[in-house]
C-alpha cells in the first residue's frame, strides 16, 4: 500500500512567534487525523531545528525545503545535506517549480541534488510540473518526462524506496487554479507509467505521488480520490492550521 501523505509547504512565511502558533494549532488536533495519513511540514532554514524539538512526540515530520548539493565549503547562504540530518531532519523537498524559476535550479543541478540527499540517506519529495504554456501547447507530458529523465532516470532501482513525487503543475500554484481531479489523475497515471516503462511496475506502483497546486478543503476530498493520487503538497492552506487538517482528514470522508 502506499503511503498517504499531506505536506504542508510554509515557504518563506512565519517567523518563530507565528510558527509555534500553527504547530499548536496543528498539533491540538491531531488525534482526529487518521495514522494511514502522514503529515509533513516544511519550515524555512531558521525555524526547523525549533519545528523539530515541537513536533518530537508527535508523528509529524518536519522537511526541508531545500539544501545545497555539495558537502560543505564556501558557499555562503546555503545549508548542507549533513547540517539538516545533525537536526534530524531525514526529507527535503527538491525541484519545487519557484527553485526552478527564480533559483534557476534546472534538471542537471537538481539530479545532483537527488544524489547528495540519497547519499545522506535522506528522502526527497521531487517536484514536477508544467508551466502554462506547456499545457496550453499540449505538451505537459513532454515537460513531465523530460524532467523525470533527467532528474530521477539514472536512478538505481533501489533509491525508489527514498524518492516521492510532487506534480505541481506550475499554473495551478499559488494562483487558485486547480487542476481538475481528471487531469491530476491522467497526469499521475502518466508519471506511473513511465516509471514502470523505466524500471518496473512494482516500483511505479509503490511511489506516492502527490499532486501540488492550490489544493483547499474544498477540492482536497475530490482529488485525493482519484486512484494515482496519494496526497498533497500544500503552499497557502498549509499556512492555516485548520485548512491543513481539514486537507489531511480528506482522505477519511
Ligand atoms: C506549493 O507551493 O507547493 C503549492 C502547491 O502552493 P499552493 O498550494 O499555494 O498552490
């Protein structure tokens, strides 16, 4: 069975003060949410170690929402693969399209990534998407495979145990826009299927796959529904402790 996932991006909201008040939020209710469904938060840099030490007696894990490729050395601003485990931090989210764009973080420098966290034994969520354009040209499935190939592809079979995907269709983040539970669905049947045509179907059929883009309360039950969809990354309802968990207890209606 696959795992059922609600991850919450903050991206660069909350200072501390605000961050402590979600994660009570968060935390308060969490008895109502099923344990078949894992929670995930992803603070910025400062907040994690503080996220960490919160959420410790809880199930809820506490991601990163990026980090840098190499070991260490002189690379001022960034955070290292070993600096976000030495504060237990075990996932990081990778490719989120607002790296792509505005980070000019492409494939090539994102399958580095990939390789550093798995060398650290870490977990990656990856994300993928389309932009606008692509989708209106028809051409979502070329960009999704593309950066499947490119980014994930050279994988060995065994490092599947440590990836899940995010598709975020770019248009659909943070605008409203949605996309409708039939194109998630066809669009993550599509990310299976090439996984199975690239290696084999019982590592298609165990990766969660989540589906990204202005997911709400209001469209959560609808598109979790939909059979290769098995959770949420959530930007703007994450930041609402009862948006989040309403989005999490989706899953049980
Ligand atoms: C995201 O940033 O990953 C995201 C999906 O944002 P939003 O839910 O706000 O569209």
């Amino acid at each position: 069975m696959r795992k059922k996932i609600v991850a919450g991006n903050w991206k660069m909201n909350c200072d501390l003060g605000e961050m402590q008040e979600l994660l009570t939020g968060i935390k308060n209710q969490l008895k109502n949410i099923p344990d078949t469904v894992s929670l995930m938060v992803a603070p910025a840099y400062t907040n994690l170690y503080a996220a960490f030490e919160t959420l410790k007696e809880t199930p809820v894990e506490v991601v990163a929402q990026n980090m840098h490729q190499e070991k260490n050395g002189a690379f001022t601003g960034e955070i290292s693969a070993a600096m976000l485990k030495g504060i237990g931090v075990q996932t990081v989210i990778l490719g989120h399209s607002e790296r792509r764009s505005i980070f000019n973080e492409n494939n090539q420098l994102l399958k580095e990534k990939v390789q550093t966290a798995l060398d650290n034994n870490m977990q990656v969520i990856f994300c993928i998407g389309e932009e606008l354009e692509s989708r209106e040209e028809n051409k979502q499935f070329n960009v999704v495979k593309q950066q499947l190939e490119e980014a994930l592809f050279t994988l060995p079979e065994k490092a599947w145990q440590n990836i899940i995907l995010a598709y975020e269709p770019v248009w659909a983040i943070g605008t409203g826009k949605t996309a409708s539970p039939e194109q998630a669905q066809e669009m993550h049947a599509f990310i299976r299927e090439q996984i199975a045509e690239k290696y084999n179907s019982e590592i298609a059929d165990a990766v969660s796959i989540l589906y990204g883009g202005s997911v709400k309360p209001a469209n959560a039950k609808e598109i979790f529904s939909q059979t290769d969809v098995d959770g949420g990354l959530v930007g703007g309802a994450a930041l609402k402790a009862d948006s989040f968990v309403e989005i999490a207890l989706a899953f049980q209606n």
